[in-house]
C-alpha cells in the first residue's frame, strides 16, 4: 500500500512540474532619455548642459570628443529587447546636432 501511494505521490510531482512557468526579471541598461529630456536640447548648449539633461553619457570616444552617446536597452521578461540610441554631436563644447531613434514605449515622463 505504500509503494502505492509513493508512486501516486512521484507521478503526481512529474505531472504537475510541467505547469510550473519561470518568471524572468525585466532588464533594463543604460541611459533612459525621453521625449520632454530632448525638447529642452536646443543647439548652442554646453557639453555640461546636455549632462545635467541627459545625464552621463553611456558611450565616450576618447579619440573624438565631440560625442556623447546614450544607450539604453530593455527587455521584457522572454520578449524582444527593444534598443534606444541618442547621439549628440559638439563643436567647440556647443550641441550642433542630435540624432537617434526614440521608441514610443520607453518615453516616461
């Protein structure tokens, strides 16, 4: 009778261990920059100024400095990572121009 029960209780454990789902954590790395954080970026400004917006960039080009680059990733649980890229270019310690691509689902504002 207990080889019974010990082998109902087993079969019971398999059976059940496959509805058992994994969780996995949201990853995010880098920089989050939204679409009000670019608005206040207006040409002429100080590399300094574009920090105090932006924060540090993620990326630095010790051989052009007239760079900052801003990263920032996500991925959401088992889903498609989702990339954002911002560069902003310099003359002379002034912004000239930003470029990049912003995903509507990052902007948190």
């Amino acid at each position: 009778m207990k080889k019974i029960i010990l082998i109902l209780i087993s079969l019971s454990a398999i059976a059940l261990s496959g509805c058992i789902h994994t969780l996995k954590a949201d990853i995010q790395q880098g920089n989050v920059v939204t679409q009000s954080m670019l608005d206040q970026l207006k040409p002429g400004i100080s590399k300094t100024e574009v920090a105090d917006l932006l924060g540090s960039p993620l990326l630095q080009n010790t051989f052009n400095d007239n760079r900052y680059d801003y990263v920032y990733t996500i991925k959401i649980g088992h889903g498609k990572m989702t990339e954002q890229r911002i560069t902003c270019y310099f003359d002379s310690d002034r912004l000239i121009k930003v470029v990049g691509n912003l995903h509507p689902g990052i902007e948190k504002t």
